[in-house]
C-alpha cells in the first residue's frame, strides 16, 4: 500500500472519529440545556464529515479515472468511522432537538 492511499485511510479515520466526538459532544452540551454549544458541536461534526466527504470524492474520482484503490481491512476500517460518524451526527441532531423541546415545554 502506497502513502497516498494510507493518507486517504488515516483522513477518513480521523474526520469520522471528529464527527462522532463533536456529535457527542453535542448531546452533552445539550444535556446542560446549552443549545448555543450544542449547535456549535454539530456544525464542527458536519464539518467534519465534509472533509471526510472532499477525501472520499477525491477518491471515487480517481477510481473513475482508472487509478484503483486496492480495498482492505485498512479502508474497510476508514469507511465504517466515516459512517459511524455520519451516523452518530444524524442521531445527535435529533437528540438536541428532542432536549430543545422537553426544555421549552418545562418552562
């Protein structure tokens, strides 16, 4: 495997680690009814995942271009934390919102 390819792996690793930690984050700051925070933490994660989404592009591109990705344990792994990150995000958002409304009903 060649460094431009571990490069790819490491980035979809990192970025999905760092939307789930903001996504997490999020529900946290939430929990603390602090829905500025929550906010700031879910546009981090989405962020996040936009960088993942520019590595992954870049990727499918040159796959469409000829340039093959050999796929592995390594890559599998870069794309199940890029899609738990999505999904740790999308959960997040609702979360947030489901704090916002059990907030304003109780005051």
């Amino acid at each position: 495997m060649n460094d431009d390819v571990m490069k790819v792996i490491m980035g979809l690793i990192m970025e999905g680690g760092n939307a789930k930690s903001f996504a997490i984050k999020a529900i946290n700051a939430a929990k603390e009814n602090d829905f500025v925070e929550a906010d700031k933490q879910i546009k981090k994660s989405e962020k996040a995942l936009g960088n993942a989404h520019n590595i992954q592009t870049n990727m499918l591109t040159k796959e469409a271009q000829g340039e093959h990705t050999e796929v592995n344990l390594y890559m599998v792994h870069a794309q199940d934390w890029l899609m738990t990150g999505i999904t740790f995000k999308d959960l997040a958002k609702e979360i947030v919102e489901l704090y916002e409304n059990l907030n304003q009903k109780n005051k």
